[in-house]
C-alpha cells in the first residue's frame, strides 16, 4: 500500500476533513483480494487514512480502557440504564415521534416526567403505610396528589380526575394520575 495523495472533504457542518489516500500498485493479481475489496477488477483498494480521527479514537480507547473510567460505566449501570429500561419497557417509548431538537427535549421530557411520577406514586404507597402520624414526606406526597393515594401496580398510566386539597378542595385539576 502506497501513498498516493492528500484529500480534504467537507461534511455537512462546512467542518472540512483532511485524509491521507493510500493505493496498492495493483490488486488483480493478490490472492487475498477476496478478504481485501468486493471492488470490480481493475479497481485497486484505496484506504482513506485521517490522522485527527485516529487519534480521537486512540484516546478514546484509552479513556474507556482506565480504572475511573471503568467504575463510572459500572454506576451508570445501577444509576441511568433502569430509567431508560422502564420509560422503554413500562411506558412503551422507543421512538420519538415529533422532530427537532425543542420538540424532542420536550417529548423526552415529558416520558421522564411520568417515569418519575411512577417512582412517587411507588413512595406514597411505600410512605402511605408509615404509622408515623406527622411525616412531612407522607403531607408533601399527599399534597402532590391529591390527598389521594395512587399504589402503583402492573397496570398502564391512565386519565383520572385529580383534586386540589385543603380550601380548594373539589375543584378538578384534570391531570394524570396513576393507576
């Protein structure tokens, strides 16, 4: 493999890429040319070689391959992964079905939203047990919902009828509530 050439490409952000090209002399003949290329005959193997690139991911190897690193990932599995794993799995969101960048933050959001109303509808059932008659975590999970407690089972997320407590009591939110 020789070098033959310098080649600059510009991507879609204008950001313009330089490559060093490499090409065998001639590849009709190589017995690995199977392994090597699926090109036509006649057409050697070009190797497009781009250093700033390389060495990005030579760092990045290095970073993945460090101690810290290494325990960062291993808490990221007990920290991050179970949300993304229940928004997927309990609340069915796989996709995002609206685009650009505002409409998707919002989108991803409001799933998180809801996942974390799951988690605090999971506490007020926890918390709601407690026999402690003046537990301020019990009074807050109460305000938030309603004076009302919402256990949360294996049933889906649906519309229910969600009322303001203390001096506007009676009067209906119209929000989520969990089942």
């Amino acid at each position: 493999v020789n070098f033959q050439r310098y080649a600059y490409r510009t991507d879609r952000y204008g950001y313009v890429r330089d490559f060093k090209v490499y090409e065998c002399e001639d590849c009709s003949d190589c017995p690995l040319r199977t392994q090597c290329t699926t090109a036509k005959s006649g057409k050697n193997r070009k190797i497009f070689y781009n250093p700033v690139w390389e060495e990005l991911k030579h760092r990045a190897r290095q970073s993945l391959t460090s101690e810290t690193t290494a325990t960062i990932y291993r808490q990221r599995k007990i920290d991050v992964e179970p949300v993304f794993g229940h928004v997927k799995a309990l609340l069915g969101f796989t996709r995002f079905r609206l685009r650009g960048l505002p409409k998707v933050a919002t989108e991803a959001n409001l799933y998180f939203m809801a996942n974390n109303m799951r988690k605090l509808a999971r506490l007020a059932c926890l918390y709601g047990k407690n026999t402690y008659p003046k537990s301020s975590f019990r009074f807050w999970i109460g305000i938030f919902l309603g004076q009302r407690t919402f256990c949360l089972g294996l049933q889906p997320l649906y519309i229910s009828r969600v009322y303001l407590t203390g001096s506007d009591s009676g009067k209906w939110l119209g929000g989520f509530a969990l089942s």
